[in-house]
C-alpha cells in the first residue's frame, strides 16, 4: 500500500468515487496513477476528468507529493484489477488471475473462477480444484476478459443511469 494511500482516498470519497488502486512510479518526473470508479462500479471519461480536477486542486492545497508529477486518472476496465476484499465476492463466478505470496504447494499463480469469500479467505476453483488461501497473501489479482464479463458489462451499461464510456485516462501534467 502507498503512503499516499491514506491521504488521498478520503479526498478520493469526498468526491463521489472509490479508490481501486493507487500507484506512484517514476523517477525525476513522477507518475501518480488513480484507478477509481463510483459507488454503482461504473466509470466514464467524464467522471476521470471530473475526479482529476478534484485531485489536482487536493494535491496543490495539501501538497502530499514533491517534485514534478504527472496525474493519471482511468476507470478499473472490464478486466479490473481486483484489490478489495468485497471485490472476490462481488465477482464471484468470473475468471481471475492471481498471484500469492508465500507460494502453496511451490505454486503462487492461479488462473480460475472465483468462487468468493470464506472469511478472509479467497477461494479459487484452479484446474478443477477448489483452492483458498487468506486475502493478505494476494500480490496481484485482475478479472480475466471472458465472453461471459463483457456480456455482463454490456447488461449494466444498458440499464437505465447507468451508462458508462470508454475506460481511457484523463491526464494532466502539473510543473
């Protein structure tokens, strides 16, 4: 988790969004990468734009980073990374990939279909075994693009206020 994290979630929720990951990268010119969307999972260009100015205007009274950076502001995607714990349930019966740390049985990458929660366990049907292990040793985890994903997503973008764009980012560089 970034020490960014704790700062600039709140400013994130103050403005209509959730925090789904936050990454600081670079060197000389730094690169703050948001992933957010709204409440009901959906995230359009407008609302990168709109949380972007929110940020920037965040980061410039509160100045949280130092240096010259860059603000990168993008919806999660169909095959979003997964991040929370809510998110193994809430995708439960989609395919994921994921990797662990400390590995089980020599192995820390699983490719399957997320069967959800069991208390703080992730449980993963892999290679036709049910799999769990505990929701801290999750590295990296993003939902698989599948037939069964996109027609999920094209059913929620067709109901009523609910209509989402592009998955593309809002950038601005700020000197």
């Amino acid at each position: 988790m970034s020490h960014l994290e704790p700062i600039l979630e709140p400013a994130i929720e103050a403005a209509g969004y959730r925090l789904v990951r936050l990454r600081l990268m670079g060197g000389k010119t730094k690169t703050l990468q948001i992933m957010a969307e709204r409440p009901d999972g959906t995230m359009n260009v407008e609302d990168c734009a709109k949380l972007s100015h929110a940020l920037l205007d965040f980061i410039e009274r509160e100045e949280p980073l130092e240096g010259e950076y860059e603000l990168e502001v993008s919806s999660p995607g169909i095959d979003r990374p997964l991040t929370r714990l809510m998110d193994f349930s809430r995708w439960a019966g989609h395919e994921a990939k994921l990797e662990i740390a400390p590995p089980i049985d020599g192995r820390k990458r699983f490719r399957g279909t997320l069967l959800g929660l069991e208390g703080q366990d992730v449980v993963i049907e892999a290679q036709g075994q049910r799999v769990s292990f505990p929701f801290r040793s999750v590295v990296e985890a993003k939902l698989v693009l599948t037939d069964k994903l996109i027609q999920e997503d094209l059913k929620a973008r067709e109901a009523p206020h609910r209509s989402v764009g592009a998955s593309r980012s809002d950038q601005n560089g700020v000197n």
